[in-house]
C-alpha cells in the first residue's frame, strides 16, 4: 500500500511538473482577448524568492510542448535552469499570418502586425512580470514567419529580449540587412540563434545564409550567436534540432562543470581554481541573471583540481566561498580539514573534522564521515 501511495505521489509532482496553464488576455491595443498558455517551474510554488527566466513563444500552438519537453528534460538533470514559458495561441482563423504582417516596401510591422507587436512588446509581458516572479532575463522563439517577425524587437534603442530564437525565418524587407546592423550596434548582452534545413525554400536559405554570413562578421564579446543548417531535415522537423541546440547554446554557462570542463579548463590551471568556480558563477549572474549556490558537485571539482595539483592553501579560500554558500553546513570545515591535512598538520585537521561534525550534513558529507577522518589523523 505505500509503495502505490509514494507511486501515486511521484506521478502528480511529475504531472505537475508539466501542467499548463490557459488563460485570456485582453488586449487594448489588439481589441480583442488573446489565449496563452503557461507553464510555472516545477519549484516555482516551493522556492518563494526564486525570479525564473521567461521564454516567449509565438506559435505557442505547436512551439509549445517540444519546449517544454526540452527545458524539463534539461532542468531534470541540471543542465538547463528552470524557465516559465508562455505560449502565445496564434492558430484561430491563421492568426500568425495576420499578426505577422508588414509593410512590402519598409519591411515593418503594419496594420494589425504593429499591434501584435505593440501587444507582446507593451502588454504581454508587463501583465507577466506583474503576476509571476521572472527574471529580467528573457527570450523570444518563433518559426518561419513568426521568427522573421520577432526579430522587430531587436530594432528598439534598447530591445526587450535578451535572446532570440529564429527557427527557418521567413525575413521581412531588408531584415538582413537591418539585424546586423542592430546586432553591430547593441551595447547590451544579446544572445541569438538561427536555423535553416534542406526542406526551406531555396529563397528563404539564400537570405538567412546571408544574414548568417553577416553576422559572424561581428567580432563582439557581447553578442553570443550561433547559426545552424540541418541537412536532411524539412521546415518541420528543423523544430526539434533547433530547440535544444538553442536552449544549450544561451544556457551554456548554467552547466555544472562536466568531465571535458574539468579537463581542458581546470585540471591544467597551475593555480586559481577557486577564482575559476568563483568566477563561473558570477558570469552566471551577470549574464543570465541568475543567482543560485554553487553545486557541491562543482565544489568536489574544485577539490580535485587543488588536490591534483597540490595546491593545498587553496582550500583556505574554498572553505571561505563554502561558508558564504552553505553556511550552517559542514562543507566549510571540512575544506579547511582537507587543507590541514594535507599540509601535515594533523592536529590543526582534527579539529576542523570535530567542528565538522558539529555542523549539519550535505551531499555525501556524514557525521560519521567527519568522526572517522578525526580519529584516523589522531591515531596516526
């Protein structure tokens, strides 16, 4: 009976961990109701604090659920942050076609495409950010004409998504021209991703290679962009490529650090290794906003590296960013028994592994751990 009751639990967090949410927004520069759908962090109702990045789907319809899927499957295994989305329904009686539309000659928005904007740009966003707890982080996606379309939010002074996912664009009037130029211009941190496959149209390819080749002629530090050509793959399946190369592609730096970081990165440093994971997530913040303890899998990566290379007085600092990360927590005490031991100084280590022991426990961290290493260094 309690293996069905804990079956049964398991399976409604994991229900709610991809539940949707379908509301109706007004919009007065629309006159009309628009649907979107949203999805919250699974963690979002328990970590009351926490601002999350928001994702902006136009062609919320379809973008929706391989997103989703995408972001819960990375979030599962901490390679992805935890992000609200918002699709925003574009399906009733082709309403993409006509909130997409621009004027032939200027290539801008026009007619009902200029309220569209004005809506997702003036409206949308400003009823999200006053009911849900979002980081000023924040990202646009769309698909053929949506993704031409979002890419107006570039031409503002100071454009209001910080990255941009354009899925086989379909580019209005001079866009390749024009992005380029913005993307020269911009001072702020712009992320920005492009897709083309062998199913696109060869007109479409012809002027997204362009804007591609454009692009990469922009040597910035802050623009982080990449470009994707899918052979193969039609102007449908490009979708499911796209997705997580993009989301990986914008959130590269929220990964723990792997085995190839470890190796390439920071095994070869003859010093700094805690400057390294200092650092690591202070771009974190600065870049994505996003402010979260260090990983205790990072800090035993750091470990490693300072015991590799026998760089034992590291572990003073170490212990100093364990104590600001995890305060009432052995982590701090036990680097500094790391460090004492190491340097030969047992009885300096017994007591760090006796103050250890007094603190709580975390991750493979034990009380009986901290006991025996004291009474294996008094014994020796």
């Amino acid at each position: 009976m309690k293996k069905i009751v804990l079956l049964l639990c398991v399976l409604y967090q994991m229900s709610s961990f991809s539940q949707k949410i379908t509301e109706e927004v007004f919009s007065p520069k629309l006159n009309e109701n628009r649907e979107i759908t949203i999805s919250l962090p699974n963690s979002y109702l328990k970590n009351t604090n926490q601002k999350y990045p928001l994702l902006v789907l136009l062609d919320g319809d379809y973008l929706f659920d391989p997103f989703q899927g995408a972001l819960n499957y990375g979030a599962y295994w901490d390679d992805l942050p935890e992000v609200i989305i918002v699709g925003v329904s574009q399906n009733k009686n082709d309403e993409r076609v006509a909130d997409c539309t621009t004027n032939e000659i200027s290539g801008l928005p026009d007619e009902k495409g200029n309220k569209f904007f004005e809506f997702i740009g003036m409206e949308l966003v400003g009823y999200l950010e006053k009911k849900y707890r979002i980081a000023p982080f924040k990202i646009i996606a769309g698909h053929d004409v949506t993704a031409g379309f979002l890419n107006f939010f570039l031409y503002k002074e100071k454009p209001l998504f910080d990255a941009y996912i354009s899925m086989s664009p379909e580019l209005p009037a001079g866009m390749e021209e024009h992005i380029p130029n913005r993307l020269n211009t911009l001072e702020q941190n712009i992320y920005y991703y492009q897709s083309t496959a062998d199913g696109d149209l060869k007109k479409m390819q012809d002027r997204i290679k362009t804007l591609d080749k454009a692009v990469k002629e922009i040597k910035k530090p802050n623009l982080n962009y990449q470009f994707d050509e899918f052979k193969g793959a039609s102007h449908y399946s490009l979708v499911l490529h796209s997705i997580p190369n993009a989301l990986y592609q914008f959130f590269s730096v929220y990964q723990p650090i792997s085995m190839a970081e470890y190796n390439d990165k920071i095994a070869v440093l003859s010093s700094g290794y805690v400057d390294y994971l200092s650092k690591k997530y202070e771009t974190l913040e600065k870049s994505l906003s996003l402010k979260m303890n260090i990983r205790i899998n990072d800090f035993k990566a750091i470990e490693a590296a300072i015991l590799k290379n026998k760089a034992y007085e590291e572990f003073d600092k170490l212990a100093d960013l364990a104590r600001k990360n995890y305060p009432k927590t052995m982590l701090a005490d036990y680097e500094l028994g790391l460090m004492y031991e190491n340097m030969g100084d047992n009885k300096k280590a017994v007591k760090a592994y006796q103050a250890a022991f007094q603190k709580e426990e975390i991750g493979d961290l034990t009380k009986d751990m901290m006991l025996d290493k004291a009474d294996e260094l008094k014994n020796q």
